[in-house]
C-alpha cells in the first residue's frame, strides 16, 4: 500500500501543477493514474488502511484542493470562450450567463 500511496502523493502534486498550466491532456493522464493507484489501496484490508489514515487523509484533502482548481481552470476557459465568441446564446452549448440552477459545494476541509 505504501507504495501506491507514494506514488498517489506525487502524482497529486503533479497534477495540481499540470491544473495551473491548464495541461488538459496531462490532467487526464493522471486522473486515469489516479483510477489505478486507487483502486490498489481499495484492494488493501481496512485495517491495513487505517495505518496510513493520516496521509490518505492528506491526499483526500488534497485532491480536493484540485477539484476546486479544476472548477476554476473551467470557468476561465468558460468565459475565454465566451469572450471570444460574444454572439453565443442560451441556446448555445456555451450559455452566456450561469443556469439557474444552484451549483454543488465542495467541501475543502472534508
């Protein structure tokens, strides 16, 4: 297990800098990486789990940091895209302003 947790630690790291590069084809390496690295620690016994509980608590809490990074990378390219193409309307695939629909929280502090 440690060894996918090595690996699932730098890999988050990784990915946070490929996010803030806006690397879309390097995000979606590692998130196929992340599937992977996953499901060997699911594989592991709980109690085996439960001895690096702390640093899945701390790649739990960095992921979602991610996730918020992600949300933020897609909103800018959002409204790039709309700034590029003012002409865009509701019916668009690209809606000119948000739906009204409320969004979902993500929690940062878990």
């Amino acid at each position: 297990m440690s060894d996918a947790l090595d690996q699932l630690e730098v890999l988050v790291r990784a990915e946070r800098e490929a996010i803030s590069a806006l690397d879309s084809e390097r995000v979606e390496q590692f998130s196929v990486k992340k599937e992977e690295l996953f499901a060997q620690l699911f594989a592991q016994s709980p109690e085996h789990r439960q001895v690096h509980r702390s640093r899945l608590e701390r790649v739990i809490r960095d992921l979602r940091q991610n996730g918020v990074l992600l949300a933020h990378a897609r909103d800018i390219l959002r409204d790039g895209l709309r700034a590029a193409a003012p002409r865009l309307n509701e019916n668009s695939y690209l809606p000119l302003r948000r739906s009204g629909f409320p969004g979902i929280a993500i929690s940062t502090v878990g």
